[in-house]
C-alpha cells in the first residue's frame, strides 16, 4: 500500500471524525430547565449529557492527532513510533490512522 492510499484513509477518518463532532456537539446542547421531561427523565438526560461530552472531547483530540498524522505524511518521519523511534507497522497505521505510538510504546 502506497502512501497515496494511506493519506486517502486518513482523510476519510478526518471525515468520520468531523461527522462525529458535529453529531456529538448536537447532544451536547444544554437541557432547558423548564422542559417538563421528568425529573427521572431529567437525570438520565444529564447523564447522557456528560457521556456525550467526554466523546465529543475524544472525538476532537482524535481529529487534531489526525491532522497532526496527515501532516507528517509527505515527511521523512511518517509512520514512525515518537518514543522509540522504530517504524510503526502498516496494519496498525491502516486500523488507527490517528496513532503516533507503536504498540509496544503505547501501552
């Protein structure tokens, strides 16, 4: 697989992510308190809230690695590990377009 191949997967994670954002911004929206949801129903919506929240924040950090990845992709240090400096290995670039770590140094 070309590099070609890999910036055109890694543009179509930028996609999906982006997509995610806006979907996750959606839920996000402040619960009106004179809504007359229950207050059962109410909590239940804080707490959805607050999950949605914590995946809006994953899903921006994942979108600001993947550009970070996309940036690196025409350059000499494309594909390799940050800390240890070792290629990272194509299956794992192709399943996490957004990794920056190899396994090892991941864990």
């Amino acid at each position: 697989m070309d590099k070609a191949q890999v910036k055109q997967t890694i543009l179509d994670e930028i996609s999906k992510t982006e997509a995610s954002i806006i979907h996750y911004k959606e839920l996000t929206q402040p619960i009106a308190p004179n809504d007359a949801i229950g207050r059962v129903r109410r909590m239940d919506a804080i707490n959805n809230k607050t999950i949605n929240e914590a995946s809006l924040r994953q899903a921006e950090h994942k979108l600001k690695t993947l550009k970070i990845v996309l940036s690196k992709i025409d350059g000499n240090d494309f594909g390799i590990c940050l800390k240890c400096k070792q290629a990272i290995p194509l299956g794992r670039i192709l399943i996490r377009p957004e990794s920056l770590l190899c396994v090892n140094c991941a864990r």
